[in-house]
C-alpha cells in the first residue's frame, strides 16, 4: 500500500518518472492531468513502447498473463478448440470448430461439432447431421447411408426394409416377407381385404370379388363368399352384403339379371324366368317389363313384346349360347340359360376365360404368372 501511494505521488509530479512506467506496460489513467492510479494492462492488451494507449491483441490471438506485455509478438496464436475475438479466448461452442489461429466455422451438413472441438468430425456410415450439429444422428427406419460425410439417408430397395442405423441399399435377410409389403424401405403387414403370397413385394393384392381376406398379414385368400351375398374386392368376412334385388349371387358377387330375367328378390343365387306372354328387356331388372302382344312370348324367357319364335329348349344350362348350344365364347362368359350369342358380356381383365365361362371373373381361371388377361 506504501509503495503503490510513492508510486503514485511520484508519478503525479515527476514527469520521468511517468515515462519510465509508461515503458513498462504500466496503464496511467490520468484525470485533470493528475495520476490518480497505475495498473497493469488488463489481459488482451499491450502497449506500444513509450504510448499510455492499451492496444488489443489482433483478432484470434490471444494474452491472458497477469504482467504487461509490451509487443505484438507477445500475443500468441488461439489454441485448436478455442476461438479468440480480440485478446479474449472462449472454449469453441457447440455446432462450430475452431482451427488453431483460424477462428470460429460453422459445422457443415454430414459432420459433428460438439463443445471445444478443433476440426469437423464426418459422421459414420448409417448416420447423418444437418449443417452446425453437435452430434450425427442415425438413418431412421427405412433408410439408409451407406458412405461417410452424408447429409442425410436415402429409402431402401423396394421389397426390402432397412433398421434404424441401415447401411445398406439391399440389406440381406431383410426382404419384405410374405404376407407383407415393405414402402419406403418399412415392412408393413398387409390390411384385412388383402393378400400377398410373395416376398419383396412393395404393395398387396386386393381380394378378388367373390373372396373375402379376413385379418392382417394373409399370404393366400381366406376363402369364397357364401352365395346369395356380395363380396366386392377387398372384403373381409364371408357375408357382407346381401345380394341385392335384380341381381343374383352363385358365388359370392352380385351378377345384374341378364334379359328375359328378373329377380325381385335379395339374396338369391339365380334369376327367374321371365313368365310366359311377358318379355322383360331390362337388365337388373326386378320385375317383368310388360305383357306380349297376344299370341307371341309363349314359352318365357322373352326380350321382346312380339317374340313368337321359340328358344332351343337344349339349351338349359349356363355357359352355352342360346340357339346354337356351343360353349360360351373364349372371354366371354354366359351367365344365363339361352343367353344369344351377342349379348354375352366380356369377362373381366385377368382372368382366363377359356370357353364355356359362366361368371366375369371364375376364381380357378386367375391369369397365370407372366401373362396377360384382357378381354375387351
């Protein structure tokens, strides 16, 4: 305390003296053109030789000594995992890094930069960062990395499912199993109303009409619907909806009652005749259309008012055309007895109608793999 007081009178009235600490690196503040107090330069600074003015240490350097320091040399570079604004120095943050003498950098995409690190650190395969991230984060399910360095993941091969941290494109033993189908790269069971009996798949066939797919995960269809109810595609149980009137329901879909038919009934497997002295020339038709002109329309199954020729009564039976009694036409199918030849309606896209067909869409005549069905 003694000293610091002579120091300080001395300074205040002695003009070498104030020089003398003034090389030194001693601060003098002056106030009113007195010396009211000297101290070290604070750590940062120094002074040029001979000047009162503290001068910052340049921008990632550094000084945090306890004695005056009176060079710029003396104002070290900043260390690697620390950055350095003027004579300060900070461990570097979260997100950055920080280079020996270079200063603070943001963390690019596809590298960690957590607290006080001096370089970027490429994240592993299987895992990837955003841009100033303090860790890698891995691939989430259903995708994969399979390099260093990344961004971000990228789905797996169709057919295939990828676990969290994936780093391949075609894992092996991880093909989409059956009873399954795997989109974006996530092994999903197949929904009630489907089925698929393949690995690799990306999607599920629906159930065909006339067939149902009870539950989730079915490799293989669960069965035909109950006649007299309507199974549309898709369906789950074996009874959904009964079939409606108008139509009828041999194997578990609803087929519209051809002409000279009619049902006006609901959950039927067949049409009924058109009576005697009626014609009904409606499809889907629940009652007879009207009455024949006197003497035509005798022996039913008539489509027109003044039909007096007879159909072929050998022709009894489903699948055959009407007149001649030949097998129905290939993609064709013949729902009805007698049905003339050109009014049998095409069976439907993928499947098999040989000849003789008696529904649009026959269940053992599925297109077979590698073919194509279509009729139209």
């Amino acid at each position: 305390m003694a000293t610091s007081l002579f120091l300080t009178r001395l300074l205040k009235y002695d003009t070498a003296a104030f020089v003398f600490a003034c090389l030194f690196g001693l601060i003098v503040r002056n106030t009113f053109g007195f010396c009211d107090s000297m101290n070290f330069c604070p750590p940062g600074y120094y002074r040029r030789d001979g000047q009162r003015a503290r001068i910052p240490c340049p921008e990632n350097t550094y000084f945090t000594g306890s004695h005056s320091i009176t060079n710029l040399n003396d104002c070290p570079p900043c260390e690697g995992g620390y950055y350095c604004p003027p004579g300060i120095v900070s461990r570097c943050p979260e997100g950055f890094y920080c280079p020996p003498g270079s200063g603070m950098i943001a963390c690019p995409a596809g590298a960690q930069c957590p607290y006080g690190s001096d370089r970027a650190h490429h994240c592993p395969p299987g895992t990837y960062s955003h841009a100033r991230s303090t860790h890698c984060l891995p691939c989430q399910n259903g995708t994969f990395n399979g390099r260093h360095f990344q961004r971000k993941c990228v789905p797996c091969a169709k057919g295939f499912y990828c676990h969290e941290g994936g780093t391949q494109y075609r894992p092996p033993g991880q093909q989409c199993q059956p009873g399954n189908y795997c989109f974006q790269g996530i092994q999903r069971l197949c929904p009630a109303g489907t089925f698929q009996p393949y690995q690799e798949q990306n999607t599920c066939f629906p159930c065909p009409k006339g067939s149902y797919c009870a539950g989730q995960g079915q490799t293989a269809i669960t069965g035909a619907c109950t006649p007299g109810w309507h199974c549309g595609e898709q369906s789950t149980n074996q009874q959904p909806t009964p079939c409606r009137p108008g139509h009828f329901c041999p194997h578990g879909y609803e087929i519209p009652c051809g002409l000279g038919l009619f049902q006006p009934l609901e959950g039927q497997t067949e049409c009924a005749h058109c009576p005697p002295s009626f014609y009904c020339n409606i499809k889907a038709s629940t009652a007879v259309t009207g009455p024949c002109q006197t003497g035509c329309c005798i022996h039913g199954l008539h489509t027109s008012p003044n039909d007096c020729d007879p159909p072929n009564p050998q022709c009894s039976i489903r699948g055959l055309v009407g007149g001649t009694c030949q097998p129905c036409p290939v993609g064709k199918y013949c729902p009805y007895k007698d049905i003339p030849e050109g009014q049998a309606p095409f069976c439907e896209d993928g499947y098999n109608c040989d000849g003789g067909a008696t529904y649009p869409n026959p269940m053992a005549k599925l297109c077979p793999v590698g073919h194509k069905c279509r009729h139209h």
